[in-house]
C-alpha cells in the first residue's frame, strides 16, 4: 500500500492523469483489490489521479469497498465459453461467475468497462458473441475489443491469431447490439499486415477509438470525415 501512495504521487508530480491498477490474481481469478481499497481512497482524495483497476472475478463486498474508494472505472475481461474458461484460463469458474462479477460492478455503480479477447480460445471464436450478449444486460460506460495474437515463450505460441474476418463479424455484432456505447480497439491486437487491415476493418464498422492506430487507419477515419 504504501509503496502504491509513493508510484501514484510521483505519477502526478510528472504530470500523469492516471493509474491502471492490474493484477496478477489469485488462483480462483480475483485481483487482491479489498487490501488496497483503503490506500485507494487516500489517493483519490490526496490527488487528482483517475484511478482504474482490472477487477478480474470479483464478488459484491469488493465491489462496494471500490465504490467507497471512489475508483473511477472497473475493467473486466469477460469470457463466454466454459471451455475456454477451464483449457485456457485453467480456472475453476463459469460464465455465471462472469455474470456475477458484472453484476457486482453493477450493483456498487462503479462504471464498468468489459474487455472481450477475440479468439482466445487458441485462435478460434467460441464464446465472444455469448460474452457480448452477457455484457449488454449491464450497461457498460464503454467496450473494448482486443484481439489474441501468439506470444513467444508460452504455451499458444504456435496458435495463429482469429480469421480475420471472423474477427470483422465480432465488431460488427458488437456494434449493432450497442448502437450507443463507445466502442474501442484495444492495444492487445496482432502486427504486421494483419494489424493494418484490422485497423481499417474497424474504422469501418464503425469503432469509436483504435489505441496506437496504424497510419492507414487514420486517413481511411479522415476520409470518412471522422475526428482523429
């Protein structure tokens, strides 16, 4: 805690905005917040920071201990699939306890920003269009896509990232069953050409925001007469 008042002081001596707290997490999928929700707090009324933090599974008591700590937004990955929760995450839940966990969010009225990782489960799509569905009953400020790419060194490193056009469909689902919530492509995404093409894909369909665009992705939005 202590050392987490001194990294968030420093970040606003140097003019920073804001703090995304994350985890590791522990084995049934929670990131240890309720111990720092007190800190939390302190900071918040010490500092002019937004404070945002990766919930990962999360019940109701650690919900409302953020909301009293005045965090400015949750982010939670959800998953749609069983399968993919237990081969990929290894993780003793279900997409009930995804569910819940949005619920709890919900509950406390920490404004809530679900994460969908398309083809996680090595590269096929299995339970983003279930977790859409879960996340459209909440309400959520904003939705971010990312996209799974193989990483060196682990163990879906030979796994290819989704069809790119099956990851297209996504977007467009997405948008479509949120009409009016800002939309983003996340940073997590593949390079190369397959990250030009996605880019101009989801200026397209129609994406609020792409972190780190690819230049291509920028004059396709100026044509349309977008704001970039």
């Amino acid at each position: 805690p202590e050392k987490l008042i001194e990294v968030c002081a420093t970040t606003e001596m140097h003019k920073g905005l804001g703090c995304l707290i994350s985890g590791g997490c522990l084995p049934n999928g929670s990131v240890p917040l309720k111990n720092f929700s007190e800190t939390i707090r302190e900071i918040k009324s010490k500092t002019k920071l937004k404070i945002v933090v990766h919930t990962g599974l999360i019940n109701e008591e650690t919900a409302f201990s953020l909301k009293k700590a005045n965090v400015d937004a949750a982010l939670i990955d959800v998953i749609g699939s069983d399968e993919t929760i237990k081969a990929i995450y290894h993780l003793n839940a279900k997409t009930e306890d995804f569910e819940k966990s949005l619920n709890a969010l919900k509950k406390a009225g920490i404004p809530l920003v679900p994460h969908v990782l398309v083809g996680l489960h090595h590269g096929e799509i299995k339970g983003e269009y279930n977790a859409l569905n879960m996340i459209s009953r909440y309400n959520p400020s904003a939705l971010i896509l990312i996209i799974f790419f193989p990483i060196k060194g682990t163990k879906m490193e030979k796994d290819n990232p989704p069809n790119i056009f099956e990851a297209a469909k996504v977007m467009v689902y997405a948008r479509k069953i949120f009409p009016n919530t800002p939309i983003a492509l996340g940073c997590a995404r593949p390079t190369g050409v397959y990250r030009v093409k996605l880019d101009l894909i989801a200026v397209k369909t129609g994406v609020n925001a792409i972190a780190f665009p690819s230049k291509e992705a920028i004059e396709l939005a100026k044509s349309f007469n977008l704001e970039t």
